[in-house]
C-alpha cells in the first residue's frame, strides 16, 4: 500500500470533491471481476471513488484489500464511499 504526504492528500481531496462513484461493490463484495474494474478504471482516471454497500468493518477491509492489491494509497472513506 502506498503512503501519501499530508500535502498530496489534500490536494487529491480536492480534487476528489467533484467526482462521482465509479465502481460499485454490492453484496458480492470485492471480487476478483470488481477488483480487474478497479484497476482498470485506476489506470484510467488515477483516483476513483468506490461505493460500497456493507457494513462498515467490511467497507474498511475492502478498502485495505483494495490498496494492498493494487499499490495503491487511500485518500478518503467517508460512509460508503471510498
């Protein structure tokens, strides 16, 4: 999982403010399909929001799967938005 600077999470914070969810995890939860579309649309836009409907130990856990399997740095986990 990559770290973020206080500086670099604010600027993406900003940045993130105005974008809208792009996948979406359901009752499924993260499967390997949701994680390939993850990536995919990373590689694409460089920062995503993610919604997902769990509860909040599971939101946070997918959230942790998710970084550690693709490298990649968590910004903000606001409700079901990540």
């Amino acid at each position: 999982m990559l770290s973020l600077t206080v500086s670099e999470r604010l600027a993406l914070k900003g940045r993130a403010h105005a974008l809208n969810p792009t996948v979406m995890i359901g009752n499924a939860g993260l499967t390997e399909q949701v994680l390939k579309e993850i990536a995919q649309t990373l590689k694409i836009h460089e920062l995503i929001k993610i919604r997902v409907m769990a509860e909040r130990p599971q939101r946070e856990a997918i959230l942790a799967e998710i970084c550690t399997q693709l490298n990649a740095a968590p910004v903000q986990h606001i409700g079901k938005i990540l």
